[in-house]
C-alpha cells in the first residue's frame, strides 16, 4: 500500500483575520494540483479519484470533506449509528493517522535500514 505525503506549511510571521480564507484558498489549489497530477491516469486505468488534501492542523479540504461526510453516511447505515458518531470516528481516526504522518516526516521512520 503506498502512500504519499507532504508537509507543506506558509509559515508567515503574519497572522490575520484572513488565515481562513488563504488556508481554504491553498487547500484547493493543492486538490487542483494532484487532480492535474493523478486524474489522467486513474481515469485511464477507470478508476475514481478523489483529492484528499489535510492541512497539518487538520482542517479539510472541500473534496475531503465531501468525501468524510460520504464515508460517514455509509458507516451509519451499517453500523446503525446517527451519522454524527461515524463522522466522529472518521475524524478521530484521520487524526491519529495525521499525528503519525507528521512525526514519520518530522523525525524519520522507526524502521532502520538494513
């Protein structure tokens, strides 16, 4: 199973008001990027694509959030729980998977090379 991740951060010493809309604003740009990046060969190969793009505080972009919200109601409907709860676990298990990412990238893989 491969994964890709990249930290990417605008580490500005500016803070402002306008933080929201500059981070949704590069949270699309990037789907964009890995929509022109991945899209031509997962719809050769007839496969769906979906750009799933985490800032590192955890704050989804609206693809993902499409595709949370998506996941949330099919987990509901089998599990038998309000989509609220299926939702929570989602995010909860994104974010666990965003604090192991993020160290791996951080400080290095534990696994050591042979």
């Amino acid at each position: 199973r491969r994964r890709h991740t990249r930290l990417q951060g605008d580490w500005s010493s500016d803070v402002c008001s306008s933080d929201l809309v500059v981070t949704d604003n590069q949270l699309q740009r990037r789907e964009t990027e890995k929509l022109n990046k991945y899209k031509r060969e997962c719809d050769r190969q007839e496969l769906d694509f979906v750009p799933f793009v985490m800032t590192t505080d955890g704050a989804l972009g609206p693809a993902a959030k499409k595709l949370v919200d998506r996941l949330a109601d099919l987990l509901s409907e089998k599990w038998r729980v309000a989509p609220g709860v299926a939702k929570s676990y989602i995010k909860a298990r994104l974010a666990m998977a965003l604090a192991r990412g993020s160290s791996t990238c951080i400080r290095g893989s534990r696994n050591q090379p042979r």
